[in-house]
C-alpha cells in the first residue's frame, strides 16, 4: 500500500512537470491577456482564450457559469473519463472578476 505522502509528492511532481511543460504556452495566454485589458464582467477576450486553452488540454469546460457571462467551471477527466470532481459542491466556478457567493471556490486571473 502507498504512503498517503509518496502518492502526494507524486501528484505534486506529476502537476510540476505538466506546468513546466505548458510554461511557454501558460506565459503566451498570460501575456495576451495582459494586452487586451478587460474590466467589470466585461472580459470576454479572456474568457474565450481561457476556456479554448483547457479544452485544448483536455477539460471539459462549462462556459458562461454561475449566471456570468465572463466565468466557467472546467472539468479534467480522469483516465476512465468520468469528471474527476465529485458533483457540483467540489467544483470551483472561475471568473475574471467574481463568482455568487453560492460557488465553492472562487478563481479569479
């Protein structure tokens, strides 16, 4: 049986890894996103270039979630394809600016 710590150190390698190998193409979006400033729910250059970018990395993504245009709640699929959160109260709702009070966790850019 895994040591609940090795299974973590390996999770927390495997996430390493995968950003340092997305790096050129994280700092891409980020810098993009620098240059066309958007404010107040109105970030819709961001929000597109975000959702296209995780479903281009395999996430499922909600568009226009928790009644807001500019947020989005994304999924990655487990190996056996199911979603790998456990229903709607693990999902966290990420927005430019807020999410209601009703999301689990915000994520703002």
């Amino acid at each position: 049986m895994n040591h609940p710590d090795r299974v973590l150190d390996a999770d927390r390698a495997a996430v390493i890894a995968e950003v340092e190998s997305s790096l050129d193409e994280l700092c891409a979006a980020a810098l993009s996103i620098w240059e066309h400033p958007e404010l107040c729910y109105e970030e819709r250059f961001a929000h597109a270039l975000l959702c296209d970018t995780l479903e281009g990395r395999g996430f499922t993504v909600q568009r226009a979630a928790c009644g807001l245009d500019t947020a989005f709640v994304a999924d990655l699929p487990a190996p056996d394809g199911e979603p790998t959160g456990a229903g709607p109260s693990s999902r966290s709702c990420a927005s430019t600016t807020r999410c209601p009070r009703s999301a689990t966790h915000v994520g703002t850019t």
